[in-house]
C-alpha cells in the first residue's frame, strides 16, 4: 500500500461557520424555536467535528471504516469528511542510538559494535498499515542490519587482506553499505534513513589485550621493513656513488663488509660507535 494524497478544505472558514451555527443553535433553544436549535446545532457539530490542526512535519492519515482514504500534509487547520477517522504521524527525523552489539566478525573474531542511525517516515500509509508498530520495526531491523554488516566484514586488512572494506574503514564506504542495507530492510516501513554510521567498534574483552599485541608487533613488522627498504636504498646508492665518482675500487669482499656496516650502522636501534681501522683488511 501506497501513500496517496488527500486534498482537504482550509479549515479557517468553516471553524467561524460552525462557531456560528453552535451559538444560533442556543439562541434558537433558549427562544423556544427547538428545531432550527437543533438543526444549527447538529450542522455546526458536524463542520467542527471534521476539523484538524496537522503541524509542520507532520501528518494526518485518514480511513474511512477501514479503508485508506488519504494522507493529508497540508500545515495549518485543515477540513475533511468528519465521518473519516484521522490519526496523526510525525515527519521530523528521528535518532536512533543502537545498543553496543556483540557479535563475530567475517573473520569469527568476537567484537563489539555499534551503530547510529537518523530516519524518517517517507511513506505514512506504509509506515501505519504494513508494519504493527513502526518504531519497533526499525529498532529490531536496525539492529538485525548492524549485526548483518559485521558478519560480513573483516575488522581489519590484518584479518583480512584481501578486504576491500573493513569495519575499521576510514573512508565511509562502510557506513554507506550500512545506509543500503537498512533502506532495503525499512523500505516496507515507508521509512528512509538519512545517515547512518558505526559509533563503536572494538574487540570484545576477552581478545582484546591478544588483538593489542598483535597490532603493536604488526606496526613494529612495517616499521622495520620500512627501515630495511630506506637502508638498502642508501646501501645501493653510495656504492654506485663510490663507483662513478671513483673514489675506491672495491673487490666483492670489500664490498660485503661495507654492506654490512653499514646495514647495521643505519637499521641498528642504538647509537653506533665507530671503529676506524687505520691499517689494511689483509
């Protein structure tokens, strides 16, 4: 079922009108004229019965005896069939603050995640009608969507190197596959989501001192190897320095000591003291 719109009567007119009539209606019986009283009376319940007050952001979904007729979201006091049932829905965007979640991730690791989400109703006759409760519905499918994105995703490149997105992903390609997900699952609320992003995410407790070394020794790995690159570059380029400016001609041997100290001159941790041989290698 589909919202469809319901054109209504500015209701500013007819509130006067039926003001009217209710107060001929008791001039009229306190004068003894008791059928004009009765039926001003009965004329002037009916225009005011039919009246809505619809603020902005909101609408009034009518039925009549169970039937849809219409969505009225016109702001202001409006009018409509008094003999249709009027129920009112807000329109203003709304938070949804998810619960910290555990879960496992696409990797089996256990993690906790979270998640906030901003909607609103997009379609009330949706919203009213193809769901029972349409708050509910989305904080359960909110919900059943975080924990969907974190079985289907590593929580990192070191789980996962071959992931093109990861939980951890800092470029909101992440939060835009969250966005997708819930608007497939909310779409038969008639509800849209206006953002949605993950607000925690972390290990869960129990691997989350292993999980802490692991990355501190993968930092230490990808700091080493970057020293390693640099020092082989700076290796290679003195040496073909040496050669073109012919400074000193150096046999394999020669070459292999420089090599060497001067790998552990450039990737050592400490301080190097020197040693100057003043003497020859034979």
């Amino acid at each position: 079922m589909n919202e469809k719109n319901l054109t209504s009567i500015s209701g500013y007119t007819l509130l006067i009108i039926g003001l009217l009539l209710i107060v001929g209606a008791v001039l009229f019986l306190t004068r003894g004229v008791i059928v004009l009283g009765v039926v001003s009376f009965l004329i002037g319940g009916v225009l005011l019965a039919g009246l809505a007050v619809i603020n902005p952001n909101e609408a009034v979904v009518t039925t009549f005896f169970g039937d849809y007729t219409g969505t009225m979201r016109q702001n202001g006091l409006q009018w409509v069939n008094p003999l249709y049932t009027k129920k009112k829905i807000s329109l203003r965007a709304r938070n949804l603050n998810g619960q910290n979640l555990k879960v496992n991730d696409k990797t089996g690791n256990p993690i906790e995640i979270a998640a906030v989400v901003v909607w609103q109703v997009a379609d009330t006759a949706k919203a009213l009608f193809e769901v029972d409760d349409y708050v509910l519905f989305v904080q359960i499918q909110s919900e059943a969507a975080v924990r969907y994105l974190a079985n289907s995703h590593a929580y990192d490149n070191n789980e996962d190197e071959a992931a093109k997105i990861t939980l951890r992903d800092t470029t909101g390609k992440i939060n835009d596959v969250l966005e997708a997900e819930l608007n497939e699952r909310l779409a038969r609320a008639g509800v849209t989501i206006i953002e949605a992003r993950i607000s925690h995410l972390a290990y869960a407790p129990e691997i989350a001192g292993a999980m802490l070394q692991r990355q501190q020794a993968s930092a230490v790995v990808a700091a080493r190897r970057q020293i390693v690159d640099g020092a082989v570059g700076m290796v290679e380029m003195a040496l073909e320095r040496l050669a073109e400016k012919n400074v000193v001609h150096l046999d394999e041997e020669r070459k292999a000591a420089m090599v060497s100290n001067l790998l552990v001159v450039l990737c050592g941790e400490k301080n190097v003291s020197p040693v100057v041989n003043a003497g020859s290698l034979y």
